[in-house]
C-alpha cells in the first residue's frame, strides 16, 4: 500500500442546502457537456480557434466567471469549484447567456491544473478564495509554494495571474509566496495600482457583502 497522502483540501463544504430543481436539472444535462477531460488536455483542443484559454480557481457562483466569458466570447474559459451549490450557480448563469466557451471542472483546482501542459494559459483569477483564517488550517490555503510553481507553469511568457482577497492576513500571506517566485513579476507600481479594481475586473454581489476585514486587495502578476 503506498504511503502518499492525497492533498489537503483548499475548500470547505461541499454543500450547504438543497440544490433548485432547475438547477439539478442542469447539474444532470449540462454539467457532463462542460467538463473537461480526466486526462491530459490542452486547453486548444476544447475550443479550436480559441486565441487564449483561462482558469478561474474557486469561481463561487460563477458570476464573474460568467460575465468574463460574455465579455470575451472568443476565449476559452475553464472554471474549477468544489461546492456543488456554486457549480450550479453557475450552470444557470451559463444556460441563461447560452455561454458557449465556458468549462466547468467540478472538484479541486490542483487536480485540473495537472492535466494541462506548460504555458497553456494567458490568465488565472483566484478571487476571494477560502481565507481559512485559523493558523492551523493555513496550509489548506489555495496559495502555498507549490500551487505558485503550477501558476507559473501553465502561465504563458507574459499571461497575467490576479489574485484578490479582502482578508488581510491572507494578502500578506500570499504576497509573500507569489512574490518569492522568480517566474512572477508584481505589476503594481503605486499603492491605487492594488487598492483600486482593475478596469477589466468584474465585482460580485459576493464582493459587495464585504464580509473580510479589510477593503479588497488587488494582486495582478506577470509570468517572466
């Protein structure tokens, strides 16, 4: 029997109350449309033509997920979230937009991230991820050293990694983590480059809540 020990989960719960019946229904149709392989992929493959593919790690709802896909109907998104009740949140959003370059990866994020080849990506958003905020839960944080190394492998020469948090440990910790990677370049060359949301960002109802203990904190990067 091996002795490796499967990784420790970034997420909570995997579901908090009874999933919509419409939405159930899409969970059963729509959801094995979108999947992507459980093999190894290049993200071209999903969606020929495509002149870039993204990632959004923990999509929540999948909101911003959806609103970026709508934004941007040629380029190819891929979404990864746990939580049942957020997978088919965000089913909706896709069924209701008829989103056609959208793939949704129902479980964790590292284990769709390991399928994809080198540089296959130009964006990666993690946005409001699980803060975990107990000191002995912070090695469940989706940002740790070697979650880094897989952004900056799938990352493309010069693809953008935004992670935004309004938890100010967690921006501390992750600061400190991407920053030590020399693949990743901060771009941030003045405070309000930070504290005020990108022009391309996209805000939450979720967002909106401000359910952290700080103003939300924008991390853009750069893969070297």
């Amino acid at each position: 029997m091996s002795d490796a020990h499967p990784p420790l989960r970034s997420y909570g719960r995997l579901k908090t109350r009874t999933i919509k019946p419409r939405q159930a229904a899409l969970m059963e149709t729509l959801l094995p449309r979108l999947r992507p392989p459980a093999k190894p992929f290049d993200p071209q493959t999903l969606m020929p033509g495509a002149p870039e593919a993204w990632l959004e790690i923990g999509f929540g709802g999948g909101e911003h997920m959806a609103a970026q896909a709508a934004r941007r109907p040629d380029v190819l998104i891929l979404g990864a979230e746990p939580f049942q009740n957020g997978v088919a949140s965000a089913l909706r959003h896709i069924d209701e937009q008829t989103l056609t370059n959208v793939r949704v990866h129902d479980g964790d994020a590292r284990e769709l991230m390991a399928l994809m080849p080198d540089a296959s990506l130009t964006r990666i958003f993690v946005l409001f991820p699980d803060p975990w905020p107990k000191a002995r839960h912070n090695k469940r944080r989706i940002v740790q050293a070697q979650t880094v190394a897989e952004f900056a492998r799938l990352l493309k020469p010069g693809g953008r990694l935004r992670f935004v948090s309004d938890r100010a440990d967690y921006i501390d910790w992750s600061l400190l983590r991407l920053t030590a990677n020399p693949a990743l370049r901060w771009t941030a060359e003045r405070a309000n480059d930070w504290r005020a949301p990108p022009t391309d960002h996209i805000t939450t109802r979720y967002e909106e809540k401000r359910l952290g203990d700080c103003a939300p904190v924008f991390l853009d990067f750069a893969r070297t």
